[in-house]
C-alpha cells in the first residue's frame, strides 16, 4: 500500500483499484457465463447451498486479513446476486436455443 501525501493521491489510487475490480469482475462473469453450460435446472443455478458457501469462505477470508466480515458479506450477497441473475438468462438463452433446435 502506498502512503498518499493529498486527496488527489488517495483518489488516484482508489481510481487505479476500482479499475481492477471492475476487470476482475468481467473476467468473473466469463467463468459465469460457462457455468450456465453445465447446469441443468434454474435451481442449479440458484445454488443456495453454494451461495452460503461462497459466503462463508469470503467472511473467514475478511477475519483473516482484518477486513469487516459483516460489509465483505454484504458486497458478497450483491455480486453473487447479480451474477446468478445474469446466469439465468444465459441458462434461459440456452434452452431456448436447445428447444429451437429440437423443433
């Protein structure tokens, strides 16, 4: 981390991060994008047993590096919400496609 002399400094380096995490988060949408394949059920997309998971393993991560578990939680709820929302319809998309073909 690097110790900024000016607000101008720090916002440059929260610039600099948000880039990063908004990269990151695309290059996570691919991988969501695939998962639509193996999926069967809207349910397996759901996955509520992996959400809470996922969100476990996330707040032990915060405790871990002294991070709030509770807002890592809540960040954690929102991305995996919007995720699951754009995999249903990539997963709807897909079965469209599959009973288009059967026709």
């Amino acid at each position: 981390m690097i110790e900024c002399e000016s607000l101008e400094n720090v916002r440059e380096n929260i610039d600099r991060i948000d880039r990063e995490i908004v990269k990151l988060i695309s290059e996570r949408s691919c991988y969501v994008r695939q998962a639509a394949r193996f999926k069967k059920t809207t349910d397996d997309v759901k996955a509520p047993d992996r959400v809470e998971q996922v969100i476990a393993t996330k707040r032990a991560y915060a405790k871990e590096i002294g991070l709030d578990p509770d807002m890592i939680e809540r960040i954690y709820r929102t991305i995996i919400s919007c995720f699951i929302d754009q995999e249903l319809k990539e997963h709807e998309s897909m079965i469209g496609k599959y009973n288009d073909a059967r026709k």
